[in-house]
C-alpha cells in the first residue's frame, strides 16, 4: 500500500474512533471516510483491532519524535521532571493521546485489550521508562534506586495519572495548562530528584543515554507502522470478509 494512501486510512480511522468511539465505529465507516474498499482495508490490518491500534502506534510515534527532537535539542530535557513536564502538555493537548493515556472506555472501548501493536506499545513503554529511570539513578538525577525500590515506577506513574485524570475536575479551571504541567513537574522534582542541580558531565551523559532508549523504541514503533504497509494475506482469507 501507498504510504499517502495508508496514512488517508489511518486519519478517517482517528477521526471517526474520535467522535465515535471504538465500539460504534466499523471498518465501513472507515473506508467510506476514507474513500477506499473495505477489502483494501482487511489487506493490510486484517482485523478493526490491528487497524485502530496502528492509529494509536503512529500517534505514539509522533509524540516520540517530537521528545526526541526536544531532547537532541536541550540536553536538560532528560531531567525527569522536565520530561515528565512536556510529557503532560503533549497528552493533554491531543485528544487521542489523552484518551489513550486514561484508557477513556468511551474512546477506547475493548481496543487497549483487542490490538496486539497497542500491548506492544505499552509493554515498550514500560520497558523504556523503567530503564530511564535506572539510567537518571546511575549518574545521580534520581533519589531512588528503581532496581532496589521497585515502587519507583508506581509512584512515578500514579503522579503522572492522577494528574491526567483531574484534568477538568474541580478546581483545575483556574490553573493554566502550562500552570497544571509546572505543578505536576514541582511535584516530581521535589519527590524524586536529588536537591542540588546535576553535573553538566552527569546531565550529559545520561541524556545521551536516553537519547539512545528513545531511538531504538522509535525503531520499533516505525517497525510495526511499517509492517502495515505489506500485505497480510492469510489462505482462506476474503479481503472483503465481514467485521464490524
């Protein structure tokens, strides 16, 4: 398939998952949203889960390669707190990252469950933020050991969730989205970074580290984006078989 002609398929789909939901959208919709046969569809996401969860790896993807490129750009960007900062205003500002991050039933319905490429992602989330995290302990960024305290992780995402989730809760409509990102990162500097400022020689070192994290998990995400593009044809199989 055509790269214009795939990402043409994969917008209708996060438009109509968007205003829809995953339940109420079929793959129906999205060919006729996408000006394309359904057959042309099931020859490349064989299934409505794998189809929505390429729309989730390629928003992955972007926001990826927008850390990436701020990284490469200030070193500083590797302090967790700063990341964590920047992190929240991407989600908070795309839709469908936030829905993503929430797991919104009504946007995600059974997806997060259904896609095997949105299992993978998550697991290389996972994989890739925890090794972060060892790598910021290693040249003194990080207070605490995560391989000794294994309960790093868990209060690391339970800061940056319980963030996410007061998004437009009470008392949130006073404080700017910068204000809420600048509150989040205090609260991860002050619980999770060692007081004195990092070494330039140690900021260096562990931002080229994760630097080298974040490429080999872009590599991935590229991998699996690109694996759409070569046809999935299973014996027996009908392109235009019926799924909802």
């Amino acid at each position: 398939m055509g790269a214009a002609k795939a990402e043409r398929i994969l917008d209708a789909s996060e438009t109509l998952l968007l205003r829809f939901g995953y339940r109420r959208t079929t793959v129906d919709d999205v060919a006729r949203q996408a000006g394309v046969g359904k057959g042309t569809i099931y020859l490349y996401w064989p299934t409505k889960a794998e189809l929505f969860g390429a729309v989730l790896t390629r928003e992955s993807a972007r926001m990826l390669a927008e850390q990436l490129a701020r990284l490469r750009n200030d070193l500083a960007e590797a302090r967790l707190h700063r990341l964590i900062r920047h992190s929240f205003r991407q989600t908070v500002s795309r839709p469908l990252a936030r829905s993503f991050a929430t797991q919104d039933r009504d946007v995600m319905g059974e997806l997060l469950a259904a896609s095997g490429s949105s299992a993978r992602f998550l697991a290389g989330k996972i994989d890739t933020t925890a090794q972060y995290l060892i790598v910021l302990h290693r040249h003194g960024l990080l207070t605490d050991d995560p391989v000794a305290d294994r309960t790093v992780l868990h209060r690391l995402s339970a800061t940056v969730l319980g963030s996410l989730f007061l998004e437009g809760g009470l008392g949130q409509d006073d404080l700017s989205v910068e204000g809420r990102a600048d509150a989040l990162a205090t609260t991860v500097r002050r619980a999770f970074e060692p007081e004195p400022e990092p070494a330039p020689e140690a900021l260096r070192a562990a931002a080229n580290q994760l630097i080298e994290l974040c490429e080999r998990w872009s590599v991935d995400l590229a991998g699996v984006l690109r694996g759409a593009w070569a046809p999935q044809i299973v014996p027996g199989d009908e392109p235009g078989r019926t799924e909802p």
